[in-house]
C-alpha cells in the first residue's frame, strides 16, 4: 500500500489551498452556512413533526366542524346522537374553545371551556384544573403567568371582559408547567358555563365536535358518514391534522427563501464558474506538474482530496452548527420567524430527534457534486500531452 | 507536523463531536417531556389539536382548525398578512377536491 | 542511451492547420554526452526537446531510451520513465506561484511513495550544493532571475535523473547568469548526467566541452557533428 503517496498528495493538496486562502476559506463559510441552513431547517421540522406526532396521537380522532359560507361556525350539539349512531363511533365531545385579545399585553390568547376534566394529580400542573361547575377558576398557560409585569401566581386573579363588556374575575388555580408549553404556553382553561356565559354562546351549540372512534381504520368511512349526514360539516381526520405539521418549514416557505437566496446565488455562481472551466493559471498549474512527472491519475486525485477538503469540512461545520442551534440554543435564529407579531410563544426545548436519512440526502447532494465539480474540469486538462506546457 | 495528519486529525475531532452530540440526542430524547405521561393525558384529555408554535394568526396557531376557504388565508398563493404564515404554510384541502362550476348560457 | 528513429510530429492532423513541427528525425546521444539541439525559433527544438523527454509521442518513428522504444508505452509507464530517467529545466522555469523553494524542488517526487522526512532532505541536500540552503523558505516570486532558475535546476534534480533535458534555459538570463547555469550544467556533466540544452544562446554552443551539436530548421536536422 503506497498510503505514503496517497498523504504526500493530499499535502500538497493543502498546501495549494492555503496559497488561495482568501478564496478557500470564502467558499468554506458559504458552504458552512448553507449546509447550517439547511440542516437547521432539516432538524427543526424532523423534531417538530415527530413532537406532533407523538403528542396529538392522543388527540380526537375527528374534529367536526360546521361551514357556514366557508367559514367556521358553530355547530349544534343536537346532532351528537345522530353521530353516535354511526357504527364505530364510540364517543361524541362538544368542544368549547376561542381566542381572548388581551389588550394590555396586546396578546392573543387560546381559551377552552370544560367539562369534567379528569386530569387529577398531573405532575405538568401546578394546583389543579377548574371543575366542571365552578364558575370563577382558570388554569393558565405558563407563558400567561410569565406576561404581564406582574407576574401570575395561584391564588392571583385574572379578569376577562365578557361579551356585554363587563368584567369577570377568574382565581389562578392552576398553572402549566413548562415543560408541556409546546401543548399549553397559550391556553386559559375554564368551566365549559363560565366559557358559555364569557363570550355569550348560545345554548345547545359548540365550537365544534370531537368524535371518537376506536377503531383506527374505521375513522375515514365514519367522517365520510358524517359529511354524508350533515353536508355542511367538515371533519378533520387526526391524520391530516398530524400531516399538516409534516408541511410546516416546507422547502417552499419564505423563510428558507429569506435565508437563502443571497447565499444560494453566490454559491450557484461559484459552482458554475468552477464547472465551466479552469483558470489559465490553473490549467497551468497542472501542465507544470504533469511535466515534472505527476500522471493524470494523481492529478485527478489532487483534485478529489480538494473537492473532498472543502466540502467535508463545510459539511461536518455546518452540520455541528446546525444542532447546536436549533436543539442548544432553542433555533434562535429561527424563533423570530417563528414568533412574527405573536406576543404569547413558548420557549422551544425541542427533543432532538434526527433524522439520518434527509442529512445523508442533504450530504449525497451537496459533498458528491462538489467533488466531482472540482475533478471533471480538471479531468480535460490532466489529460493532454505534458509537453503543452512547453509550449504555452 | 504533515498537513495530512492534521486534516485527519481535524476530521477525526469533527466526528468526535458528532458523535458526542449523537449521544447528546438519546439522552435529550429518553428524558424529553414528550415521553411523558403527564403531557399525553393533557392532549388528550383536553382535546387538543395543535402545538403552539405562534400565537399571532389564527392559522398558525391552529393551523389544522383553520377555515377552508376565506380570502387570505388558505390559498397557497395569497398575500401574506401575518410574518409566521411564511413558516408555516396554509393548509392543504386538496383532497376535499372541492369544485368550482361555472355555468354558462 | 537515447535514439531516435525517424520520428516525425504532427499538429493538429487532418485539420486546415496541420503543421509538422519535426519530420523524419534520427539522433543518437550517448550516455555523458554535452549535446546542443540549435537552430532558430520554430525549427522544432522544443518539440524534438519533449519527444526525447517522453512528454509526447510521435506520430510516427520511434524514440528508444536505454534501447526499450518508449513511444508506444501507456501513460502510466511513460510518465515512469519520464520521472526516474529525466529532470526538466523549462525556458520560462515553471515554478509554481505561492510555495516555497523547497516546496517547489520537492513536487516531482509527491506523487511517489517516499516519506516526507526523505524527501525533505533530498530537497535540501540539493539546495545545498546549488548554494540555495538560506532560500529554501522563501517564496519563489520573490526570488531574482538567478535564484528562480536554481530553484528550477534543483527540481530538476530531485529525482536523481540520468539525462537533463532544458529548453531555452538562458534565454531570460544574462551573460553572468547564464554562465553560471552553464558550469553547474558542465559540473553534472563531469559527475556522469547526460545534458540536452535546446538553444540559439552561441554562449551555449560555444563552449569547449559542447560535444554533440544537432541543428535543426524547419523540423529537420541540417547537420549534426560530434567533437572529441
């Protein structure tokens, strides 16, 4: 084994890319920076979408809505024993949730009216849930507590303006914990009559329905009924629900353009310029060392360890990069996008998952083409006569 | 000090740290809160639906609740109102295959 | 020790412009020889300079180096050949841009399985013996004419070749440095180095210890004589 050769070549190989090193190590960064783009992007949506995975598993299986013109309406409660009836139903919920402008923090928050809530002694809650008939309990969403100056605690009250716009107090007795504020940073729970008297619902409606069905492949034939049954319903199937968190960071979403764009163009410019052809003192460069005894072979091989060093370190940097960002220091970089004008937002403590079949696609399609944009130009050259050199 | 030793011992160093963060995510993992009991019987017994990634537009913070139709909102190519809607995309009801006829004289 | 058998170069054939750089040339340099390829420019020395020195084949004849005809050979063998057998000094010195001497003086013998403590000496031994030893760090645009043309000369040598073979090599040198190259040459003659110079430098060809003249003009050879 020549390994000797093969460590003398890649010498020279780094030799000669410390000579341009103002080039190199621009390439190097705008490479870095890419691969850390992307694979930010590639980490985020993974351990976004299993975290949604994992947790609305838990969810309805159907969501029933009812459209009124297209849009959201509220649907009647009646209709939940003409849905109990359809065979694999095995529990039908109304649902009384909406959203609350809190104007002095200028936040929207998320608020849901229960029933029973049969969560007892849940180590996530500190103090409790409402019960079913109390009229003035709330249970906060962390980030709730943590908004206001002042901050919330148990025992603290909460005011609400009610639909006539007179003021309702609510007493904290229960607060999220953070550890489940990727579900709860936003939510304010309270009985399902306090929620009806708060916005002015009217009796026998709800925001919407949530069917159970145990059997999992009956869940498609059972929404196909309801629509059947009520065509101006829609249900959403837990499926899609979980599939729309597959799109969220999709490839065509504005802040991969943003981040992007600029650095996409330099690196397309500079791939192109190097897959067209070589500079007159790089085609030199390799006439001078085929005449001096260098084969096409070890030039080819030059050139691979030179593609092999640019795009691995790029690589294995921006990778490195990437995790530390996003699981870390929570994608600071990300969360603004994230956030837009939301003033309520959780802080992400993201599971790390990752996902090693995007991250081997995402090195397939960017170290290999490197490499072989940096042999096949040099391929021409290495393999004329040595003797042009003599010429030029 | 060759070149080549230190470019293999700077690759090495690099795959150290992979793999140091590899380990880093099982155990992030094995003792995230998502693997909680506690956490599972609050999506479920609160009917949840939707993560809270943004709290400034109604379809990012329910994205999978939003409305089908209204203007601004779902189609893929509308105008954007709200910054988030850059990240997270609206919704996609193609498989409702809802139609829209236009008859003529 | 190198024979050439009716050789013959064309550029470019078949095409509008096909020219026949050397036609129909038969040589023989003999082992420790001093030989000058002279004649005026485009009369084919470089290109008979680089079909000795197994950097082109010929499209027709034979070059034989050590009697093995080495025209025919594959590229990997050729460029074998051309590695262990000769040492290039290039009229315009084509060093490369960037590296040090010593980088430079090594780069033949990368592509070879020889450690870098080995060949680190060999670099500097040769450096030595051309007075080089304190530029061996610099970078070579930074050198004189003089010193560029050492730093080539001890590339050259690296490989511990039998046959030099150098092309216009006082071309961009002047009479002081030119005699300078000429007696380092004449000192690898007298250790047993055959030596080619391709030129129309009379400093060259008129030295005393010149022994093989072969002129050249318009790809042929006009005359050839052999002194002592």
């Amino acid at each position: 084994m020549a390994i000797n050769k093969h460590k003398n070549i890649l010498d020279y190989t780094l030799q000669s890319l410390l000579r341009r090193k103002f080039k190199n190590t621009g390439i190097i960064l705008v490479f870095t920076f890419i691969i850390f783009a992307v694979s930010s992007i590639i980490l985020l949506s993974y351990s976004l979408k299993k975290e949604a995975g994992m947790l609305l598993k838990y969810s309805p299986e159907i969501i029933v809505q009812k459209i009124l013109a297209g849009r959201h309406e509220l649907i009647s409660t009646k209709i939940k024993n003409e849905i109990m009836g359809i065979p694999g139903v095995s529990k039908v919920e109304p649902r009384y949730w909406g959203y609350y402008y809190d104007s002095g923090v200028r936040a929207n928050y998320t608020i849901i009216g229960i029933g029973v809530s049969g969560i007892e002694n849940n180590r996530l809650i500190k103090g409790r849930m409402p019960s079913a008939n109390e009229k003035n309990a709330a249970a906060i969403g962390r980030e709730i507590a943590d908004a206001r100056i002042i901050k919330k605690d148990i025992g603290d009250s909460l005011n609400l303006q009610n639909s006539e716009g007179r003021w309702m107090e609510f007493k904290i007795v229960g607060i999220f914990e953070s550890d489940s504020e990727i579900l709860t940073a936003d939510l304010i729970i309270i009985s399902e009559s306090a929620f009806k008297s708060l916005v002015g619902m009217p009796e026998d409606t709800a925001t919407d329905l949530a069917v159970r069905v145990a059997n999992e492949t009956e869940i498609p034939t059972a929404a196909r009924k309801i629509k059947e049954l009520f065509p101006y319903s829609r249900p959403i199937l837990r499926d899609e629900v979980i599939r729309t968190y597959d799109a969220v960071f999709g490839w065509r979403s504005g802040l991969i353009l943003a981040m992007f764009a600029g650095a996409l163009a330099a690196f397309i410019i500079l791939a192109w310029d190097k897959a067209t052809g070589l500079s007159a003192e790089e085609k030199q460069e390799i006439g001078i060392l085929k005449a001096i005894g260098w084969e096409t072979s070890d030039i080819l091989e030059m050139k691979f360890w030179e593609g092999l060093v640019i795009s691995l370190t790029s690589f294995m940097c921006g990778l490195i990069l990437a995790y530390l960002h996003i699981f870390l220091l929570d994608g600071f970089l990300f969360a603004p996008a994230l956030k837009g004008w939301s003033v309520i937002y959780p802080h992400f403590n993201l599971a790390p998952f990752i996902d090693f079949y995007q991250i081997a696609i995402l090195m397939a399609i960017t170290v290999l083409p490197y490499i072989a944009s940096t042999i096949i130009p040099s391929w021409k050259a290495s393999i004329t006569d040595p003797d042009t050199v003599m010429r030029g | 000090m060759r070149k080549s030793t230190a470019f293999f011992i700077f690759i090495t160093a690099n795959l150290a740290v992979m793999a140091a963060l590899y380990i880093h995510s099982l155990t992030a993992v094995s003792k995230h809160p998502v693997f909680k009991k506690e956490i599972k019987e609050i999506a479920e017994k609160l009917r949840l639906t939707d993560l809270v990634l943004s709290t400034d537009a109604r379809y990012t913070r329910h994205p999978s609740q939003a409305d089908l139709f209204s203007a601004f909102q779902d189609f893929p190519g509308s105008i954007e109102h709200f910054p988030t809607g850059s990240v997270i995309p609206p919704p996609d009801f193609s498989y409702m295959r809802t139609e829209i006829r236009i008859y003529g004289n | 020790m190198i024979k050439t058998e009716n050789i013959t170069k064309d550029f470019n054939k078949g095409m509008r412009d096909e020219v026949t750089a050397v036609k129909d040339v038969s040589i023989e340099i003999n082992k420790g020889d001093f030989a000058v390829l002279k004649g005026p420019s485009g009369s084919g020395k470089t290109t008979l300079l680089s079909l000795i020195g197994c950097m082109s084949r010929p499209t027709s004849g034979r070059v034989l180096v050590e009697n093995r005809d080495v025209s025919r050979l594959p590229e990997r063998f050729m460029t074998k050949v051309r590695r262990n057998t000769f040492g290039f000094i290039f009229q315009q010195f084509h060093l490369i841009k960037g590296l040090t001497v010593s980088d430079n003086v090594m780069l033949p013998l990368y592509p070879t399985d020889i450690t870098p403590s080995e060949l680190r000496k060999r670099a500097e031994d040769i450096l030595n013996t051309l007075g080089m030893s304190d530029r061996k760090k610099f970078q070579v645009q930074k050198l004189s004419g003089g010193e560029q043309q050492r730093t080539a000369i001890a590339r050259a040598l690296i490989n511990n070749p039998a046959i030099i073979l150098a092309d216009e090599p006082t071309a961009h040198l002047d009479t002081h440095l030119s005699e300078e190259f000429l007696s380092i040459m004449r000192n690898l003659q007298q250790q047993g180095k055959t030596i080619v110079i391709a030129t129309h430098d009379p400093l060259v060809y008129e030295k005393e210890y010149v022994n093989l003249y072969i002129e050249m003009r318009d790809g042929m050879v006009r005359g050839a004589g052999r002194k002592h």
